[in-house]
C-alpha cells in the first residue's frame, strides 16, 4: 500500500500515484537564487499538541507522571514527551537556541542550503538513491554512493527536514517531506514480526524507524500510527536475543554501528508515545557492556579494541541509557572525544561525537563546536549544481556519497535545537 495526501494526513491507496502532491519541480535548482527559506520565520510546531488518541496520551502521562509505576524510562529519563525532546525545532524555540547553544547565522543558512540540495536530488517517486545521479541531477554532481537501499536512503535524506521542524504538514518543504514518507510505506513489508523496511540492511530499518517516529511524534498524524509501531517492532524482534545488539540481519550478533541506529530508532518510537519493551533497552546495556573498555570510557566495534567512532556512539547510547553527567566513565570518555577533536573527513564520527559533546556542554562542547561548525560552513560547495552539499572522502562514507555526507553536514549543524540536551540547565531529564 502506498500513501497519498489529504487534509488529515497520509492516506493508503491502491498503488503509487504519479507526483502524487504535484511537487513544484522548478524549486529543485539549488543554484537558483539564494536560500529564501532561510531568510523567512520558520514554521511553528505544534509541540504541545497531545499524543495522537487517548491511549497514546495515557501512555505519554504515565511515562512523565511523578506517580507513575511504570519502569523507569532508559531512553528519555521523563519519558515520551515531545515538548521535552523535539521541542527545539518550533520556530521561536529553534531561534533562541541556535544563538544560546553555539549556531549563528552561517551555520543556519548552510542548512537550508544543504536541504535545498537533499530537495534538488528527490527522485520523482518521492525516494532517495546513494547514486544520487539517479534523479533529476543527472550526474551534475560528483560522488555519487554505491549502498544500494533505497529505504536507508530516503529515511536518511528525510531526518535533516525533520531535524529543522519540517513535516508533512507545515513549512516551506511539506511535499518533499510527504513524498518521502510516502514511498517509505509504499516499500513496507508486513511480516508477522513486525513491519520490515529493510531494502537489504539492518541500517535501513533504523533509521527508518528514527524518520517515522519522529514525523509522528511531531504531528500526530494517526495515519503513520500503524505504520511505525510496526517499523519499532521489527527492530526489536531483530535484536540479538543473547547478545543484545543488532547487525546486518535480524538476530546476528551486533556491532556498535548498526546497535546505535537502532536504539535511536526505539527512542523515536518512545517520544511518539508508542509501545517498546523495556527488556529490548535492557539488553543493549549488556551489549554495550560486551563492547568497552575502560570501564566503559571507550567502545569497539565487535569487541572492546576501541576506536573513535564506536566509542562516540557507544557513549551516546550510554547516555540515552541512563548514564548520569557525573559518571566516572563518561567523564573520561568526553574527554578522550575532546582530545580527539572533530575529524575533517569521518562524517559518522562527527555526527555521533557532535551529540555526546552537545548534551555534555560546557567548556569542552564550546571548544568542539567552534572547531566543527566552523570546518563544515567553510567546506560546503557554493558551486554549480553540488552547491549546498558536502562530500568528504572516507574509508566507509563513500559507499553513501555525496548524500549521505550532506545529510550527516545538515544533521551536525542542527544540533543546537535537534534533540534537547539531556543533562544542564534546558534538560528535560530528571532522575530515575
């Protein structure tokens, strides 16, 4: 079943329509004009609008309620509210924090720049290809990836819109934002174990989970309901029963990469008020424990031999795991990430260390942040039909491309208002 769009939200239908919401193609030259959009106020959310039905609010009061018996929530320490983790992307809320947390108005405009780009390279079935030569661009940019999921791709190009408070139903990019989701659920297989978006890999179904959940936490949209509770399904039912992480297939044993996409995709699930089992979060500190070093400090890929971009994204899911600002560990670990410093090539390492070091803060956040803002402003194309991307050689970035690197850019630089950070004075965590 596909999707069509209508006044109330994502409707099935029979099959995939033809440019279903009649996308105004002409917007899609990054090179025509300057980025308007980043000039105008941006779209409000409705962030304090209740969970979609009564169940969903019900399960949203018990996981923030001081009289809750439910189990402590390991992913988002008050639970699944929107206000509390997405709250940042609202126009007035994502003004006051880009300027406070460490964003100005290059960082700013490079966004919209690199969404214009994600926008340009937008197949006409509302998906995304690595090979973005396999759009409108036509091979006029250089780069192109070589992973072949389609999902992965569309699920990837789609968070950077969601990141900046973009939807299906508000802001200046909501046919892009639909056409994506569309073609999502037009990909879905119903599986008795849940709904399987995988296209050939276990990092597709993550992340698909991720742009799911998010696009129905932030409007409520009833008909995305279904769909992402059976996407959150399919992740856990996938989990690695004995060593509690995730790989390239359901129920092989894990790695830090594939773990960490998935467990940011049960977080998703959790904000939109839908139902994960805790024993699924439980499970991935005993993977985590199986993969550190250091008392957990540092983090491997398969083992405990540490390098910098399972240990950024072993120390995030710490975080998102219960781990308090003052554990001895963390501690050393951010410390190690700062000694380390951004890389001026490895997107993945950035992207994950960029979040550990946000929700950190302080002085140690202020010295990355310079560095990374800085370097990404300065190294996206202003030229031809490439302007508003980014591609840096890499050892496994070059299997996405130049849209995977641009995504991963757009993503680092909406960090200010992305996600509220989890510990200091705008956190919305509280103790277990």
């Amino acid at each position: 079943m596909g999707l069509v769009a209508t006044s109330k939200g994502l409707g099935p239908v029979a099959t995939i329509a033809q440019d279903p919401w009649n996308i105004d193609r002409s917007r899609r030259d990054p090179t025509e004009g300057d980025v308007a959009s980043a000039e105008r106020p941006f779209e409000q959310l409705d962030v304090t609008r209740p969970q979609p039905d009564a169940a969903s609010a019900q399960h949203t009061v018990a996981a923030i309620s001081p009289q809750s018996t439910r189990p402590a929530d390991l992913l988002l320490k008050t639970g699944a509210s929107v206000v509390g983790q997405l709250g940042g992307r609202g126009r007035e809320a994502r003004a006051a924090l880009v300027g406070r947390n460490g964003g100005n108005d290059a960082s700013e405009l490079a966004v919209e720049r690199g969404l214009r780009w994600l926008m340009a390279h937008q197949r006409e079935d509302g998906s995304w290809s690595f090979n973005h030569h396999q759009s409108a661009c036509r091979g006029q940019c250089r780069n192109p990836g070589t992973e072949a999921s389609t999902t992965a791709a569309t699920a990837l190009a789609l968070l950077p819109f969601l990141g900046a408070g973009y939807t299906h139903q508000q802001g200046d990019y909501q046919e892009v934002v639909a056409a994506g989701l569309y073609y999502l659920r037009s990909r879905a297989l119903i599986t008795p174990n849940g709904t399987d978006l995988q296209d050939g890999t276990m990092y597709a179904q993550g992340l698909a989970a991720i742009a799911l959940g998010e696009a129905y936490a932030m409007t409520g949209d009833q008909t995305l309901k279904e769909l992402t509770q059976g996407v959150i399904d399919f992740v856990i039912y996938a989990q690695d029963k004995r060593g509690g992480g995730w790989r390239y297939t359901p129920g092989e044993p894990g790695d830090t990469t594939v773990t960490g996409w998935q467990l940011m995709g049960l977080k998703s699930g959790q904000m939109a008020g839908l139902q994960v089992e805790m024993s699924s979060i439980y499970l991935v500190r005993r993977f985590l424990d199986s993969v550190q070093s250091d008392e957990g400090a540092q983090y491997g890929y398969q083992n405990p031999l540490s390098r910098n971009s399972t240990t950024a994204i072993g120390l995030l899911c710490r975080m998102y795991t219960g781990w308090h600002h003052d554990h001895p560990a963390l501690r050393r670990g951010v410390q190690h990430l700062s000694e380390s410093g951004p890389s001026e090539t490895n997107m993945y390492y950035d992207y994950y260390a960029t979040q550990v070091m946000r929700h950190w803060d302080g002085p140690l956040w202020q010295q990355w942040n310079v560095k990374m803002r800085d370097h990404l402003i300065a190294t996206q194309s202003t030229e031809s039909h490439e302007a508003g991307s980014w591609y840096f050689p890499d050892r496994y970035g070059d299997r996405g491309g130049r849209l995977y690197n641009t995504a991963m850019g757009v993503m680092i630089l909406e960090v200010y208002y992305r996600y509220m950070p989890l510990y200091g004075e705008d956190s919305v965590t509280g103790d277990f």
